[in-house]
C-alpha cells in the first residue's frame, strides 16, 4: 500500500512531459508514422525504429535533464563555459533560428490544407496563416500553468485516440510485438510511386520518424527548462521525491508518444498500405482520414479534421512558450542586454521572426522535405551531440555520489554509441 501511494504521489509531476508530449504529437507523428507504415514491407517492418527512439532519446534526455536537477544549473549554462567560451550556445541558436521555419511551415501548411480540404473553401496559405496566428495570440497571453493543464488534456486525449485506433483495425498484436524489436531495414512497396518516397534513402525516412518522436533538441531543451523552473534553480538530491518525480514524468512521456506513434504506423500498414495510398505533396493529412473512418464515417469527416486542428494547433500554442524559453536559455549568456529583457518582450520578438521567416517556405510546395530537413539535424544529430555532451557533464561536473555508477554509465554509454551507429547507417544504407 505504501509504494502504491508512493507511485501515485509521484503523477503529481507529470507536467513538463505531458507539454512535451503534446508538443511533440503533431505533424510529424501524423504524418511520417503512417506514411512510413504504408510503404515498408514486410507489414511492420518499420516499428523497431519508434521502440529505438524511445529508448535511446528517453536516455539522452534523462541525462540532461538529470544533470539540472541534482546540479541546480541548467545543463546550456555549463555547455557555455565550455572552451571556447559560449560556442555551443552559439551555434544552437543558429541552427535554430536557421531551421525552425522549416518546421512552422509545416505547421502551418498542415494547419491550411486542413480547412480547405475538408470545407472546400478559402486557401490553404491564407487559412494556414491566419490559424498560425490565433494559435500563436494564445500562447503569448497564456501562462505556464495554463498551458501546463491544457496540455495534460492534449496528451491524455491522444493517448486514448491512439489505443482506440489501434484496436479498431485490428492488427496482430504478437507480430506488432515483434517487429517492435526486430531491427531490419524495410523496403519500398512496388505500388508506391511518389518521387519524394522513391527518391529518398529509407534510412532517411526513418531518421525522420526517429527526429519526431518526442520531439528534437531545442524540445528537450525546453523540457530541461521547466523542469529547471520546478526545482527553482536549486540542487536536489537522488533520493528526492522530485528526482523520481522527473523519472516519472519523463517515463510517461516516451510512452505515450510511442504509443500514439505504433498506432498510426501499424493503422498505416494495414489501412493506407492496403489501399494503397500515401500521404504526398502539399496534401498530407487527407489520406489518414480512411484510419477514422474504420471507427465511423462520421469520425472521419469531421471529427478527424477537428481533431488534427486541435493537435497541431496545441503544437504551435505549446511552442509559443517553448522555442522562445529555449532561445533565452542559449541567448542569456552571449549577452547581457538580452538576459535583461523580459520573457514577454523576447517572447513577441521569436514569434515575429517566425511569421516573416516561415510563410515564405510555404510557398516551396514540399512540406515533407523541409521537414525531413529539420528532423534530420535537430532531431537526430542534436540529440546525438546532447547525449555525449550530458554524459561529459554528469561524470566530470556533479560531485563523486550524483555520477553514473557502473552498469548505469554502460548503459548511458550503450545509448550514445546505439544513436552515433544509427547516424552512420543513415548516410550509408541507400
């Protein structure tokens, strides 16, 4: 009874993951999970990668976010006195602001093309936009906590929609278990004739799904972030409730995300892949709207399109408070007149980079690839450099008692060589 009230007791920190699942949930688990699964033979050849990610990236972000918590300094400030000094921080930010537009019009196009679509009305820029910017408004006059709650909301709802998909196309459940685990390396159907699946490296497109789950560098940055703001920038301990506490809330998060993520790849498998068709080109989105109509066709035509406006819609809402906190974390310590400004002021700044930089790329008409683009570098490569460097600084920087002992260094160790192993297969299996 004891420990069961003490596992309950725990939820009570599940925050900082359930805004970083929400956050994450979006246009890339929409999208890329049931396009990859629609294409990849054998059926369900393509899952080992959502279980890879899960693993790999839960631990690379444990030992960021471990380092903060028992450390009391947030892990970017110690990457800045790194030799030289601020040069990580650096080239972060430009990465960043280089590469988030990408991503945006994604966002956006995804946000357009749903409207459109499923109302015949209007263009997919203009709704694109203006969607963009009512979502944008909230975030800038909402709080933390507010957006803490709504997005519990977001990602239990997702949560539930993921099981509930999963169990009215009625896969094999033994065989989704095993490729789970099986690592292969799938091959495109024979039907498939998009160039921009053709044309591009399996290994690639996986990399892509691997990028989304959970979301990607400056995403765990801000998770460190609010777990930063709960501990108030003090030093806890390995026995505290707040440390198993973020073990908690972080566990949560990977799990609901991978859930979410099996599920549209295996509805993928079986439903786009047995109809043979695939999400392509500016229209992304209408494709899975056969997965919904499986449970009902009213489902399908309108409660599919309301629920991807909310999911991507929560995405943007969650980053008006999550990209600008991560840019002030790298920005604060190159300069002390930004450090000076208030949130808010710098808040506004980010957003109106974003519009004038993002609306642009819509008009390139290839959403996947400015995707795959940003999911490669920052989701895959930035995690990989974050792991080595988080390991550094919890065995060179934390006191004898807080670093990895043994068996739980290995482990970490595994989690790195596992990414930095994935990385060269990308860019060397066709």
């Amino acid at each position: 009874m004891v420990e069961k009230k003490s596992v309950l007791r725990l939820l009570k920190y599940f925050g900082p993951g359930a805004i970083l699942a929400s956050m994450t949930i979006g246009a890339g688990n929409i999208v890329l999970a049931p396009r990859v699964g629609a294409w990849a033979i054998p059926l369900y050849s393509s899952l080992w990668i959502v279980t890879f990610a899960m693993f790999s990236k839960g631990l690379i972000a444990y030992m960021a976010t471990r380092y903060t918590v028992l450390s009391g300094e947030h892990i970017m400030d110690l990457f800045y006195r790194f030799k030289p000094k601020g040069w990580i921080n650096l080239i972060s930010l430009i990465l960043i602001i280089t590469l988030m537009p990408f991503m945006i019009a994604t966002f956006l196009t995804i946000l357009g093309n749903t409207v459109t679509l499923f109302t015949n009305v209007g263009n997919y820029l203009i709704w694109g936009v203006s969607i963009g910017l009512f979502f944008a408004f909230l975030g800038v006059i909402g709080s933390y906590q507010l957006l803490q709650k709504i997005q519990v909301v977001f990602a239990l709802f997702l949560a539930f929609g993921a099981i509930v998909a999963i169990i009215v196309v009625k896969p094999d459940f033994f065989d989704i278990f095993v490729n789970a685990f099986h690592i292969q390396v799938p091959k495109i159907a024979t039907w498939v004739s998009s160039e921009d699946i053709i044309a591009v490296p399996v290994m690639l497109q996986l990399a892509a799904v691997y990028g989304t789950m959970n979301g990607v560098y400056n995403d765990f940055t801000a998770y460190i972030s609010w777990w930063h703001l709960k501990t108030k920038d003090k030093k806890v301990t390995k026995k505290s409730e707040i440390f198993k506490g973020m073990k908690v809330d972080l566990t949560l998060s990977l799990i609901i995300v991978a859930i979410f993520t099996i599920a549209f790849m295996a509805a993928g498998a079986l439903i786009l892949g047995g109809q043979q068709i695939v999400p392509n080109g500016v229209d992304l989105i209408s494709a899975q709207q056969s997965i919904y109509s499986q449970i009902n066709p009213i489902v399908g035509s309108i409660i599919y399109p309301i629920a991807i406006l909310i999911v991507i819609g929560g995405t943007i809402y969650a980053g008006m408070d999550a990209l600008p906190r991560i840019l002030k974390v790298w920005a604060d310590p190159l300069s002390k007149r930004l450090k000076n400004w208030s949130f808010k002021k710098f808040q506004i700044f980010v957003i109106l980079y974003l519009l004038c930089t993002s609306v642009p790329l819509m008009f390139f008409e290839s959403p996947i690839l400015l995707m795959t683009a940003y999911l490669l570098i920052l989701g895959v490569i930035g995690m990989w450099l974050l792991g080595w460097a988080s390991l550094y600084a919890n065995q060179k920087y934390l006191p004898e008692e807080n670093r990895f002992k043994t068996w739980s260094f290995a482990l970490m160790f595994f989690a790195n060589i596992a990414t930095t192993i994935f990385i060269i297969a990308i860019f060397i299996i066709k």
